[in-house]
C-alpha cells in the first residue's frame, strides 16, 4: 500500500503548476464548440446529417415558432398602461423594495443564460466555417437564437412593468426562460427508435462527437487562435460574427444593468 501510496499523482502539485499557465485564449472558444459536439441543437444536428426527414424539419419548425414568434406574441400583446384601475405603482415601501429585489434577481438569472446561448450562436458559426455548403442550417439556428435572447429580454421586462408582482414574475420568468433551450429539448423526440429521424440523429451525433476529438488539432482551430492574437480592427474585417459574439456578452451586462436601473427607479 506503501508503494502504491508513493506512486501515485500528487493533484496539489498538478494544481499548482496549472495555475502557473498561461491561459490559452481561445478556450472560452474550444467549450463552446465541445459543448455543442456534445449536447447538440436541431440546427447543429441538421448541419451535420446527410439527410433531411420529415421530423427533423417538424421539429426544426416547432423550435422556430417557440423561440421566435412566442415571445414577440409577448412583447406585442401585454400593454404598460399606467392610468389602469389594476396597475400598481411601487414606492419606498419594504414590499416595493422587496418586488424590486426580486425583478432584479430574476433578470440577472434569465441574462446569465442568454450568455450560454451566445457561446451556441458562435460554436453553429464556427461549425458553419468547417463546411460552408452547410451553411443554412447553421445562419438559422444563429438567427433564431439571436432573436430569442432579444424578445425574451424585452419580453420578460415589458411583463415586469404591466404586472410587477411575485408570483406573476416567478411564473412568467420559468416560462420564456426554457426557450434559449427548446432546440435542445426537443431532440429527445428525435432519439426514439422507429422514428424516422433516429437513424439521422445518431449519425449526426457520432459526427459531432469526432468533430469534437479533431478540434483541438485541426486547422480551423489553428486559424482561430491566430485571428484572436491580432487587433480588433483585424478581428472585426476577418471573422465579424466571431468578433460580435464575442463582443455580445459584454453588451447583455450592459444591457442587464441599464434594466435594473429601470427596476429600481420604477414608479
């Protein structure tokens, strides 16, 4: 036990040395991609399958309408009338303070996600580079996603101001958060034996899955890690929807903070 005891890996030294490495740029980059190989989208599955089947697309269209047309049917339909015999205005009374607190809380949760969501906008983006015949599949997954994470923002804070209460912001936050996510969802539909879509879900899969082991050593990686290295300028004219991805998440806390000062100065 001794010998076994003094062969094995010291993890703390491992630590150490790891944290003495220079961060490599573009992991943030590598994760994303990776985590799409792995847990894919019906865009990022679309992409990579050879064919089309009739509940690939069903499925395709039912992700669109969710994210897309659900939460501009919110934005569009809910009015802020403030001269409403229901509407009810906040002070500086402690439940105001304490629907504030919530609002707020809720908000910077649903923007969290949308961060994750940016990250699968650029990973379909970069997959749209490796086979850029392929390229639909992926400019709309991008599109929708985008347009997502707009109308669920605008969606979820148009409905703070008509019905600023608890229970309502509780209620309305779990609803239009899942929907970043219904393309994920919907793909354990897809994986049920006999459907006509199984068979073109798990070739799919298996190629994503040696997508993901070549990525590290592949050429498009090798290209993106010097495209990072150079000006913003030179990022910008190069690769442009990598250079606005990254520069979304930057924006979203921009835009989270300009939102919960609203929510705090609401009357």
């Amino acid at each position: 036990s001794e010998s076994l005891a003094g062969s094995g890996t010291d993890l703390a030294e491992v630590l150490r040395v790891e944290s003495l490495e220079q961060p490599d740029p573009i992991a943030a980059a590598d994760d994303t991609v990776c985590a799409t190989c792995t847990d894919p989208g019906i865009f990022a599955v679309l992409w990579a399958s050879n064919t089309i089947t009739w509940d690939t697309c069903l499925v395709t269209f039912f992700s669109v309408i969710l994210q897309v047309f659900i939460p501009l049917r919110v934005i569009v339909d809910i009015e802020v009338n403030p001269f409403a015999e229901d509407f009810q205005r906040l002070d500086n009374s402690p439940d105001s303070w304490c629907l504030r607190l919530t609002a707020i809380l809720l908000t910077t949760y649903l923007y969290s996600t949308f961060i994750g969501t940016v990250n699968r906008i650029m990973a379909l983006h970069l997959l749209s580079e490796i086979l850029p015949s392929r390229w639909f599949p992926c400019y709309l997954g991008a599109v929708v996603l985008f347009l997502c994470i707009i109308f669920t923002g605008l969606g979820t804070f148009k409905l703070f101001l008509s019905t600023p209460r608890i229970t309502d912001m509780l209620m309305n936050s779990v609803a239009l958060n899942f929907l970043p996510d219904v393309d994920k969802a919907f793909m354990s539909f897809l994986g049920v034996p006999g459907t006509p879509g199984a068979v073109t879900v798990a070739e799919a899969k298996q190629r994503l899955q040696k997508m993901k082991e070549l990525w590290p050593e592949s050429t498009q990686r090798q290209g993106l890690s010097k495209w990072i290295m150079v000006g913003y300028c030179e990022q910008l004219r190069g690769r442009p929807m990598v250079f606005l991805c990254m520069l979304c998440p930057h924006v979203l806390i921009s835009a989270l903070a300009l939102q919960c000062g609203i929510i705090v100065f609401r009357t």
